[in-house]
C-alpha cells in the first residue's frame, strides 16, 4: 500500500492488508471516490488489488468482524481514508516544420513548452500557442506537460533542427546617364 501525499506513475496498484490477518472473522471493506472527492459509506468487501490508470482518487478502507457484539452489530474499526494522485507521462511532442513555419504538436489535455535556442524547455519557457516562422536555422526543442491537481508530469524532449535557406540576394543594377 503506497503512502498518499504523492503522486505516483501510471499504472498504480493498491492493495490493502488486514493487520490482523490471523483472524478468519475478519475482512476488508472499502469504498472509493474519483477526483479526490469524499467517499460515499457505501463500503464494498476488498477481494483484489485496485488498479488506476491516471487521476485523483481517495479511498476509505476498514476491517469488519463477521462475528458480532452483545448489541448485535459487527465490530468495525475506524476507517482509514487516503487520497492517491495518478500521473501518466505524456509521449514527446512532434516538430514539424514547412517552409519556416514551425509547428508542435501533442496529445490532448497537454500543455506545451518550446525554445529556439537550443536549450531544454521547462514550465518557464515560451508556451506554445500557434504556429510560428523561423528565418534563420534554429534547434527546436519542446516538452508536452500534463498536470493533475498541482501536480505536473513531462514528457522526454522532442528535438529538431530545422534548417532555413535563404535565396540569395538579386543584385541590382542601377544606370545613370
């Protein structure tokens, strides 16, 4: 079981052990909420590990004992409830170019960041909007940044040179009489 107040990569495995395992009259119950929202007290019986792909998610899990007390009810222990953040690393943008006009793409939910000189992009680079012209050869380079919550995950760096030829200069001709 992962401790929570991290986030963690895509695919994420819970799973959830009694520590009273010795006792037969003992099971696990658990109810589970998406986006980090409360869950409901609709608990159902935990027979196999929880897996998630991506997002928030919170999950409230505690041990119930089938036998019961003097009063007739199942002895139950306080829940323990905990909320996991799932990430996927998106795939490395694409740079194409035509002509001078750069164009960057990536997947959908993406945000993403490029430089011109060379340099690796970071979050504090220049955000990619629209297609851009260059007029000089130039290194491309740009991430694609997902974010969950106030977490952010980045893909590896998409690189291209991207050459630029110029047409020579016509040289003009003056006459003067």
């Amino acid at each position: 079981s992962p401790d929570n107040d991290a986030a963690y990569t895509s695919p994420f495995t819970l799973t959830l052990t009694d520590p009273n395992s010795s006792n037969s009259n003992t099971f696990i119950e658990y109810a589970i909420a998406e986006f980090g929202s409360p869950p409901s007290d609709n608990y159902q019986p935990y027979t196999a590990a929880i897996v998630r792909q991506n997002g928030i998610f919170t999950i409230k899990a505690r041990v119930k004992e089938e036998t019961q007390n003097s009063d007739f009810q199942p002895r139950v222990s306080e829940p323990i409830t905990k909320v996991y953040l799932i990430g996927t690393k998106p795939p490395k943008p694409e740079i194409t170019d035509e002509d001078g006009i750069v164009t960057i793409s990536s997947v959908d939910g993406t945000t993403i960041y490029y430089t011109t000189s060379g340099n690796t992009p970071t979050r504090d680079s220049t955000e990619y909007t629209s297609p851009f012209t260059i007029d000089t050869t130039k290194t491309i380079k740009a991430i694609a940044v997902s974010q969950i919550g106030d977490n952010f995950f980045e893909s590896d760096v998409a690189e291209k040179v991207i050459t630029v030829i110029n047409p020579p200069e016509i040289p003009t001709i003056q006459i003067t009489n």
